[in-house]
C-alpha cells in the first residue's frame, strides 16, 4: 500500500463530525469524552498489579480509580474509549494512505531532540491535566460544550500559555 | 426523556462499555481527519499559520452545545443528568497554564497523542511516555499537592450563573463569538499565506 | 467564504442564536401536582410498599431520606439511604417506581415535589415515613374493640410482618395501639408520643 497521502478533511467538518460523536456521546451515555483520565487509570490499575490493590488504594491519589478493589483499566470508560480512539485514528489515516512511521518535528531539529520534547511536554501535560481534572477532550471540548466555568478557564489559560510561550519553543517547529 | 440513554434504562451499564470504544472510534476518527494527529501541524496553532486546531476544536464545540442545548429544549435529552465535568476554579487555572506549555512543546494533547502512536508516529509515543510519567509524578506529590488541588469547589458551576443569563442566551453568544473567531481565523491565515 | 462554509456558518448562527429565545424546557405543570396533593394520590400505604418489596419488584427505588446514623440503626429493608439535593440529580430510568419515606414525612413530600418536577410519573411517599412502616407492616396491632376494617387491615399485615421479621399482635388495649392517620389520627401526628414511636423502632434493632 504505496498511495500518496490525501491532503486533510476541512477542520469545519472534521469539527462537526468531531462534535457530532460528542454529542452522541451525551446521548447515549450521559457523558462526554476525555482521554488524560484513562492515563490515571492505567497508572492505578499498574500499581495495584505490581504493589497489590490495598497499598494502591492507600494513596488518596489512586484510590478513586480502584473503587471495585483491581479495576482492570479494561473496565475502565475512558480506556476503551481511548483505545477505540486510537483504532479510529488508524483506520482514518489508513484510508487516507496517511500511515507512516516517522518522528514528526519541525524542520530545524533532530530527531533526538524532538523526542525528548515530546517527552517533556507529555509530563507537563500528565501533571497539568491531574489537576485541571481533564485536558482539552475532557475539559475543554466536553466541559466547554456544557457550559462549565472550570473547563473555559481552562481553555483560556492553556491557549494563553502556549501563546505567550510560543516565541520560546520556535526551535521546536519553526 | 429518552436520553441518556444510559439514565432511562435503554443502555445498561455493560452497553456503556460497549459504546465507549464505538464512540472512541469516532472521537479518534475525525481528529485524524482534521488533521490533529500531526505536531507540527498542531504547534502552528501557536505560530500563526494553521489555526485548525481552533477551527476544529470550536466547530465541535458548537456543534455539541448547540445540539444539546436543543435536545433538552424539546424533552429529548435531559441535560442536567450528563455529568458535567469537575471544576476546581484555581487548581484548573494552573493545571490549564501547565498543560498550555506541554502542548506547545509536545504538539500533541492526551488524545491526539493517541491518535498519533496509532498511525505510527514515534513523538507520539513519546509524550505517551511522558504523560504516564507527569500522571505518576503527581501521583507520588499527592500529598504535598492536596490542599491546593481541592481548592476552590464549584459543582455544577455553569457560565449561565456566572454571567446571570439564561442557557439560550449564553449559547447564543458563545455561538457569535466562535463565528467571529472564525472570520478572524480566516483572516490571519490568509495574511500569512 | 466558499459555500459549505457559509451554509454551516448560517447554519450554526440561526441554530445558535435561536437559542437565545428559546426559554426553558417545559415542566410538569404545578396544577397537575397541586391536584395530586390533594387527591392525596401522591402518597403510598406502608401495606402497598410491603408489598412492592415482597414482590420484588425491579422498578422499585426506595429511597430513605433520614440521618446516616438513623438508617444505620434501622432501615426499611432495599432502601438506600439518600439527600434531597441527590434526588434532583441521581440518574433513574423514566419508569422507575419512586418511593421516599423520611422521619416525618416533610422531607419525603419536597423530595417528592421535585421529582415530579424532573419528570419522573411514578413517585410516592409513606406519609407517616419510617414509623408508619414500624406500625402497620412490623407491628401490627389488633385492638380488642377493632373493626371489620381494622381486622381486615391486620390480617393483610399478618404475613407481611412475619416475611419482614416483625410480630403482629392481637388483643391489643385501643389506647396502647399506635396511632397514625391510617387510625383516623391528627395529620401532625399529635396523639403519637415520640417515645412510643421510637421505642418501637429500637425494639427492632436493625
């Protein structure tokens, strides 16, 4: 499978479809989407498999994520919702023949040095989203379409950061 | 009221888990086809010159707000049992600066992040890797962090009560804002094009 | 702007600023619980919620309404305990069978209002709470002068206070039988000593 990738679909309608799901989402099971909470998930449920599920849920922290003593992240919500994410994402770019194994970055950094970025940034994003109690699925998409004050101070700050920071990290992409 | 379905009994909490990774598909799906699956493509946000991240985030935005909003006007959907997310208004504030940095530095949030791994970009493993890591390291600070992270508790603090207007109306002015954001984005990129 | 971006644009400014006029979701009309409250159809007997409970019936959501440390010392048997705030935002399928008590029956009354309110149809309430399940379904008591009524009322508790492990008795003094409005008593529940009624909660012990 060698075909050219096809350029993206417009974000306008990428975003309704993409609004469409959630939407559904409220419908069928009275929630919306997320995604950092299915790392807390698995966080807990590796914990309770490696140090047992009492000293587990003796942390405040992982507790609520063992409520039925090993919750196996598979029967966890936003785990599967997360895994079907990344399903999702594949077959799209499948059929858009966008499948490709590469580091992506900007044109003025190594490769080396984009990964441990990604790295950086990922626990920035890990520790933030703990205490924002979601990211921009959870919080800003899913909060947001409801109304939720927290989940639009969010958006605000994240977008007010990264746009204040951006003259920083111009070795990064640009 | 028929929906959720999960409140008037057409789902069971087994058919929730079957929906979840259904729904995941098409959460993973339309990101990757707006083109959220891609950092570098996503940091451009940031620099100016491809503002889809807005574009896609607010049009799904809209989309869900206004579709709900309307369901629950006409008795389709009852609203007030969708769980509305936590708010923690200073914790979310600074959670929210944090996160802004690590998505600028990453180009990738906790779903696209998804997204990206599946389609075979290593940098997305690596801000998986990090992700498990920042989760991890909060985790074992718990108990430092504690008193600020449960600080400031508003449930069910909706912008209709903050701003003292009613659902419709704040709708309606979310919705003129997000189309002017719009113009706006077309404006900036075809400046910089 | 090419076409499909100004349909959608159009499409999400009407939808959207409709919305602005578009008032609040109708609710149950307050005359229609108002004659409900007076037809006193809003109310279930301790005997016709034994019943439920003796059925089995999956529909049925009781829900208790008093203290923790209230519902620890006793409880009607598939209650859970629950506040009015919860009430108005606990998930339940639409034909769910609502049945609240609480201790005298104010808070059960306003939980009930509200439920209607969101729309639930099948929501009732012990009038007299906990203590009127105490006394007519636990521990039914025939006076020695009872009536055909009030003979026929205990043989219908007879078995529902055996299944729920209580003790029917017989050749009861009228003055010692526990009083409620099921007896004709004041609706303030006046001629109820509260020491009689709790002592016979205590005497439960569960």
């Amino acid at each position: 499978m060698n075909r050219s990738p096809k350029p993206y679909s417009d974000p306008y309608v990428a975003g309704v479809g993409l609004g469409a799901v959630l939407l559904g989402s409220y419908v069928l099971v009275g929630r919306g989407l997320g995604a950092s909470g299915a790392f807390s998930s698995v966080v807990a449920a590796g914990a309770a498999l490696t140090m047992g599920t009492e000293r587990a849920s003796s942390s405040a922290a992982m507790s609520p994520y063992l409520t039925h003593g090993f919750t196996s992240p598979l029967h966890d919500w936003l785990v599967l919702e997360l895994l079907g994410a990344a399903v999702g994402g594949f077959l799209s770019a499948y059929f858009a023949g966008r499948l490709k194994v590469r580091m992506e970055r900007g044109a003025h950094i190594t490769s080396r040095s984009r990964l441990v970025w990604a790295v950086f940034g990922g626990v920035l994003m890990g520790f933030g989203a703990k205490l924002a109690r979601g990211c921009t699925s959870g919080q800003a998409l899913t909060g947001g379409a409801l109304l939720s004050v927290g989940s639009w101070i969010f958006i605000a700050t994240c977008f007010a950061a990264a746009y204040l920071l951006s003259p920083f990290a111009k070795r990064l992409w640009l | 009221m028929i929906a959720p379905f999960t409140s008037s009994g057409s789902i069971s909490e087994t058919g929730a888990l079957i929906a979840a990774p259904l729904i995941g598909v098409g959460f993973g799906w339309f990101l990757e086809r707006g083109g959220l699956g891609n950092a570098p493509k996503l940091a451009a946000q940031f620099y100016l010159t491809d503002l889809r991240v807005f574009k896609v985030m607010f049009s799904a935005l809209l989309t869900a707000m206004i579709g709900a909003f309307w369901l629950d006007r006409l008795g389709l959907l009852d609203l007030s049992l969708v769980s509305l997310p936590d708010t923690f208004l200073v914790p979310q504030a600074v959670g929210g600066v944090l996160f802004g940095a690590g998505f600028l530095i990453a180009g990738l949030c906790p779903g696209t992040t998804c997204v990206a791994a599946a389609t075979g970009r290593v940098d997305g493993l690596g801000v998986l890797g990090g992700l498990f890591a920042g989760v991890i390291f909060f985790d074992l600070n718990y108990g430092r962090l504690e008193h600020f992270y449960l600080s400031t508790p508003r449930e069910g603090f909706t912008l209709p009560h903050l701003i003292g207007a009613s659902e419709g109306v704040t709708v309606a002015i979310i919705t003129v804002v997000a189309l002017a954001g719009f113009v706006l984005a077309e404006r900036i990129e075809r400046s910089r094009a | 702007m090419n076409r499909l971006h100004r349909t959608l644009a159009i499409a999400a400014a009407t939808l959207g600023c409709t919305a602005a006029v578009a008032g609040r979701r109708p609710t149950t009309d307050p005359s229609v619980l108002a004659t409900e409250i007076d037809r006193e159809t809003d109310h279930v007997s301790a005997l016709d919620l034994a019943e439920q409970i003796m059925r089995n019936d999956a529909d049925l959501r009781l829900y208790d309404l008093r203290s923790a440390a209230e519902y620890e010392e006793f409880h009607i048997p598939r209650a859970q305990r629950t506040t009015v705030t919860d009430l108005t935002r606990t998930t339940l399928p639409a034909n769910a069978k609502i049945v609240l008590y609480s201790t005298g029956g104010a808070h059960a009354a306003q939980a009930w209002v509200l439920l209607r309110m969101r729309g639930f149809r099948n929501v009732s309430f012990l009038r007299e709470g906990a203590y009127e399940w105490t006394a007519r379904v636990l521990q039914p008591q025939l006076a020695v002068d009872a009536t055909a009524a009030e003979r026929a009322e205990f043989e219908r508790a007879k078995p529902m206070s055996r299944f729920f492990g209580g003790t029917a008795r017989t050749g009861v003094a009228r003055a010692e039988v526990l009083q409620g409005y099921w007896t004709g008593a004041a609706n303030d529940g006046s001629s109820v000593t509260t020491a009689g009624a709790t002592s016979v909660v205590r005497r439960q012990g569960c």
